[in-house]
C-alpha cells in the first residue's frame, strides 16, 4: 500500500512551514495508526507519503482484505479528522497484491527494512493515479476479495512502464 497526503500545497503559502509540517505529521501518524490496526507494518516515510506492507514481516490470513479495509478506514479517519485548517488533506491511495523480498536492505551501516519485487513499481503507478481521497487497487488484488464484499468499479487500464502490460484499475468505493 502506498499513499501520499494531497491538498495541503494552498496552506504553505498561508501558514508557517513549522506549522504545515505538523500538520503533515499528525495525518502521517494518524496513517500508521490505521494500517497498524489492520496488519500494515510501515515501511518508509517518503515526504508527505507512506509505503506500507502487509502480510511481512509476519503472515496474514485474509491479506488483500486487510489492506483494503485499511485503506478506506485511512480515508474515513481522515474525513473525520479535526485538526485545525486541514479540511482539504486527503490520501490518494494504490494498492497492489505480488511478490517481493521484504527483510533489511542497504549497506551494512545503513540497514533499512524494505522491499524490492515488481510489486513496488506497480503500486507506485496506482497512487500515482489515485486522486485525493481515492482507493486504487489492482484486479490482482481485487480477485482475492469476494465480490460481494468490496465494492469497485473499474476505471480502465494503466500501462506498466517499461513493459507491453497493461494493468485493470478499480477503485475502491465502499463494502456491500
């Protein structure tokens, strides 16, 4: 799962830096709350955004489920949030299902923990596409869920850089 907080560009123009970097960090913290709650180990901050995995380090039942239950909770406490002057923050979210290695990657005096599998590049296109207050999945990760358990509706297909595939994209809008 990957998501980028969107919407608070107007506020740096009004607001002291210090002020609109608190503000990124409480909905980055209130971010890992949520995908804490349902499995999610974050694995990296990257500015305004989160990357975050499920099922690693330790295996989950119902994986794809969890992260979309993540997801649309992360909107919904985001909505819900009353941190003053923060009314037009929202997360565009992607989230894919593949395969990776997940463990600690880097130099030795810089050890991360991370992931490196074609699932990365492909999550990263997802949110990239994702609008403000969007779930994106991939059809790989919606095949995992019942049908009658998530409701999506599919939005077309992204090409996958550097390939000839092409990608089915839903968003995510609800539970039946």
């Amino acid at each position: 799962l990957m998501a980028l907080l969107r919407g608070y560009e107007p506020m740096i123009a009004r607001q002291d830096p210090q002020q609109v970097t608190t503000i990124i960090n409480q909905h980055l913290e209130l971010a890992v709350d949520v995908l804490s709650r349902f499995g999610g180990t974050v694995e990296n901050y990257f500015g305004d955004g989160i990357i975050a995995y499920f099922n690693a380090p330790e295996p989950q039942e119902d994986v794809a489920l969890h992260a979309i239950e993540a997801a649309l909770s992360l909107q919904q406490a985001v909505v819900e949030s009353t941190t003053p002057g923060a009314d037009s923050l929202r997360f565009s979210i992607g989230i894919h299902l593949g395969k990776a290695l997940v463990g600690n990657i880097g130099a030795i005096r810089g050890l991360g923990y991370s992931a490196v599998g074609d699932v990365i590049p492909i999550v990263q296109r997802l949110q990239e596409r994702a609008q403000p207050g969007q779930v994106l999945i991939s059809e790989d990760l919606l095949s995992q869920v019942s049908e009658d358990v998530v409701q999506g509706t599919m939005l077309g297909q992204i090409t996958l850089q550097d390939r000839q595939q092409r990608l089915n994209v839903f968003e995510v809008t609800g539970f039946s």
